[in-house]
C-alpha cells in the first residue's frame, strides 16, 4: 500500500467517525466509492480532509474527465495530482 | 380562470408517476382530486396546508385545492403549519369531524377561485418564511409541445420546495411522465431512472456530480439537462455536454422569494453582461453598487419582498455576482448563507448552537468552498480555557449532533485566538466568503 493510499484511508475512517457513518470492510481496489459507506458529504468531507493533510484538491485543481466511482479511481486522480506537483 | 386542473383539463395526453416502480397515471389522480371535492365540499375557499407525503398524493391534492381553495401551503415534512386557521390536509379525524359542522359553500359555483400558493424557505432563526406565488407566476416558463410530451422526467429535487415544483409541473403541464426518486441513494436512483427510460434530468449540481459518481449516467438516454439550486460550475457543465452532446444543458437562477429565474443554455457557467439592463427580458436584471444581482420580474411580487424592493421595482435577490468582461458570475449570497449542495444553511443558527458551549467566548461559522458540494460549514471557536480543545470540539460537534440537520453541522472546527469584526460589531463572513 503506498503513502498516498495509506493517507486516503485514514482520512476515511476519520470523516465516517466524524460523521457517524460506518464504512464497509474491506474496501478493495473495485468497491464503489457510493457503496463504501460514506455520502455525499462525507466525501466532500473527505476531500476538504484530504486538502488539509496533502496541500492539494485536485477536484478543483484538474480538469477531471470522469468522475471516480471506485477506490481505485478515486486514488488514482490523487495520484495523478501528486505527480503534476 | 388558469387552474392547474383546467390545464389538464385541455391535454390531449396527459402522463404517468412513477415512484418505486408503481405508477400513477395523471388520469386518475384527476378522478381522485374530483372525488376529494365532492367530499370535502367545505374545504371550498379555505386555505389550506397539505403535508407531503408522496409524490402522488401531494399531486392529487395541488389538482383538488388549486382553482378551489382560497390558498394552499406546501408544508415540508418538518415543518409546522404557520397558522392555526389553516386546515391541515391530508384530513385528520378531529379536522374532518369539526368541519363538517361547518356551513357548506356552493362548491360548484366557487369553482375558479384564486388560489395563493404559499412556499417555505427555512428561516435564519430555523422559523420557515412562507413566499406567496400564484399559479400563473409559477408556470411562467412552462413550455409545451409535442416533443416535450414524449419525455420523462426524473424528480430528484423535493416537491414542496421551488425547484421540485417547478420540474413536477413541468411534467405535469406539458403531459410529460415523470419518476421520482428524491428519497433514495444515488445507486437506488440511477436504478430507477435506468428502468423508467428517464430523457430529462433536472438536478441540483451537487446531485448531478453524485450522478457522475455512479458511473452510469452515460447509460442513460438524455436529451435534457437542467441545473439549479446551486452556482453551476463550467467543469461540471463541459462534463455532462461530453458525455450528452446532443441534449439541452441549461443551468436555471431562481429566486423561491421572488418566484421568478431566468435559463442560461449556452453551455458557460454565469449569464451574459448584455443581459444587464436589457429591458426586452422578461426578468429584467442589474447589478448593484454593492455587487448584488437584483431583478425585476414581470409580475408583482409577494408582499414580504416589499423591504427589498426599490422605486423601480427592482427586487434585491442578495445574491453576490462579479461581472467579468462579457459574463456575470455568481459568487454565494451576501447574507453568509452557506448553500451545501441545495440545501440552505444559516451560520447564525449555527452559532446559535456552538455558543451553548460555557467553554466558547466567541463563534464565527463561514462557508469553506467544496468542488463536491459547492460550500461546506465551517467553524472558528475561541474557547475560554487553553488545554481543553479535544474536550471542547468533542462536546460541540455533540451538540451540534443533538440539534441541527446533518448538512449545518460544522465539518471543521478550528480553535482560534482572534475572530474579525466589521464596524458594526457584526461578524466579518464576507472576507472568508470572497
């Protein structure tokens, strides 16, 4: 597991305590970011977690040509973030 | 007299409801709304306040009472009826007992009453304001034609507020069918709308990225998208043209006090400079000094607008927008309202709430920006004692769990050692809001 996804999880389960939500176990590489257990807000949540701990959203900061529906999709435009920084 | 009934009255066809997979025709619940009057004939020239419960009912009811009774208040399911004298629909037993004690009116030649609407925007105290609309200002940009009949329109956006209402008469008024699905998840959703071949969305931003999210939006037919209730952004804007080139993307400003909007279809986010002051408008528009939008409708506003209105009738919407070269962009409101994906939110009533605490001197609650749901809550405490900050932030997210929605809860809470002020000694929102 890589630091960025390690990153990811954590804030995870800090926004569901947060929130009083319960996430899924496990969460795998294909499980649907709608059925993980947080919603709307929790993931806009998640975001506004993840700009404060990484420095960056790339929501607002790429131009995003799909929505991310998976785990994996959604570590991947983190990723991809990361590596224009 | 316009009716919504007597509108119905003269479709060639008129549609089908559809929730959870069970379906209403139009038809019918004209047949029930006829029944109700025959009824109830002393609901005749009576307000009214109809609790929504279902999509279908509620239908029924706006059929039965609109043209009928002397106003109807469309009360949200959490909130009280404003006025004892209202009758609360659907009848409980006490209503329908003492009423029908009740002289009876000559229904049949009242018909064709005047009927006020009455909408409720939550309040800054958390108390509804209700907003008067008549029939005629609310179906102001209904359109009609053949086209528009064979289409299906999803509801995601709740009846008794302004948007919902204005998609359900939409439906409704051109004999479009329609599938709601407002009370579930966004998987249940897309599920939904798959099943009943929905062509024409009409959603909040926030709810249309939600959409994205499922990765099945593209499965979808659609040949109309409408955006409103939130600041359409040109990301999520150039998203859904990609994925439906072909379909009508309009991003919708409406005013629930004013009754009143106008429809941006161009594809780009905000509204053209040209439109400023361009009297052949139907809304006529201008910016103030104070850099809010203001707008002129046709129609006479509500009575509560008065204070807000100036000589030349224009209503000041409180809307902040900034004009940049040919295009006039939407900023947030300049009360502080804070708008988490549709949903209002006031940050006095939330600090409201956070100075219960004996352990906070001072509250500031501001929007922090969200590319997911437009604005989230966000919150500066400075606490009395140093040292207790884990204690102090646990005990006010619980009581914040305790007393507000889930969406006015604050999603950051920040101990802080100084809060701005403006001269007034009002709390300085607006530099965080900029």
């Amino acid at each position: 597991m890589t630091n960025l996804e390690q990153q990811i999880r954590q804030a995870m389960q800090q926004v569901a305590e947060l929130s009083d939500c319960q996430l899924v176990d496990p969460i795998d590489a294909d499980t649907l970011l709608l059925e993980c257990g947080l919603d709307s807000l929790g993931y806009a949540m998640l975001v506004a977690q993840l700009e404060e701990d990484l420095g960056f959203d790339p929501f607002t900061e790429l131009e995003i040509d799909i929505y991310p529906s998976t785990f994996t999709e959604f570590l991947g435009i983190y990723q991809q973030c990361a590596n224009n920084l | 007299m316009q009716s919504l009934s007597n509108q119905l009255a003269n479709l060639t066809r008129t549609g089908v409801i559809t929730s959870a997979c069970e379906h209403s025709s139009i038809a019918e619940l004209i047949t029930k709304a006829d029944e109700i009057k025959e009824q109830y004939p002393q609901l005749c020239q009576r307000p009214i306040a109809i609790q929504y419960t279902n999509s279908a009912d509620f239908i029924t009811a706006l059929i039965a009472f609109d043209g009928w009774c002397s106003a109807i208040y469309l009360c949200p399911p959490d909130v009280s009826i404003p006025e004892k004298a209202l009758i609360k629909w659907p009848l409980d037993n006490d209503t329908a007992m003492t009423d029908l004690s009740i002289k009876q009116l000559n229904s049949t030649s009242l018909d064709g009453t005047q009927t006020m609407w009455y909408m409720a925007t939550s309040g800054t105290t958390g108390e509804p304001k209700w907003f008067s609309h008549s029939f005629l200002s609310l179906t102001a940009h209904t359109k009609h034609s053949h086209k528009l009949q064979a289409l299906c329109w999803a509801l995601l956006y709740q009846p008794f507020r302004f948007a919902g209402l204005q998609v359900m008469l939409q439906a409704l008024l051109s004999g479009a069918d329609l599938v709601d699905v407002v009370d579930y998840e966004p998987l249940a959703q897309m599920a939904f709308l798959k099943h009943g071949d929905v062509t024409a969305i009409s959603a909040t931003p926030s709810v249309w990225r939600q959409l994205l999210m499922t990765g099945q939006l593209s499965e979808l037919t659609l040949s109309h998208m409408t955006l409103g209730g939130e600041i359409a952004d040109q990301i999520l804007l150039d998203k859904l043209y990609r994925l439906f080139p072909k379909a009508k993307l309009r991003h919708i400003y409406a005013s629930t006090e004013a009754g009143v909007g106008f429809v941006v279809s161009d594809g780009r986010a905000g509204f053209p400079t040209k439109w400023l002051e361009d009297q052949t408008l139907s809304v006529v528009l201008k910016v103030s000094d104070e850099q809010h939008l203001l707008i002129k409708p046709s129609h006479p506003v509500c009575q509560s607008l008065a204070q807000h209105t100036d000589a030349q009738g224009y209503v000041d919407t409180l809307d902040k927008v900034q004009v940049i070269n040919d295009r006039v962009f939407f900023l947030g409101r300049a009360t502080g309202t804070i708008n988490v994906g549709g949903n209002k939110v006031h940050p006095e009533k939330v600090e409201q709430v956070l100075l219960q605490c004996a352990d906070i001197s001072q509250v500031k609650v501001y929007a922090k920006k969200s590319a997911l749901l437009g604005e989230l809550v966000v919150a500066d405490v400075m606490i009395i004692d140093t040292g207790v900050e884990q204690e102090v932030k646990q005990h006010l997210l619980k009581m914040c769990k305790k007393q507000l929605h889930r969406f006015e809860i604050p999603t950051k809470i920040s101990i802080v050692n100084h809060i701005d002020h403006e001269h007034s000694g009002k709390l300085n929102r607006k530099q965080l809001h900029d």
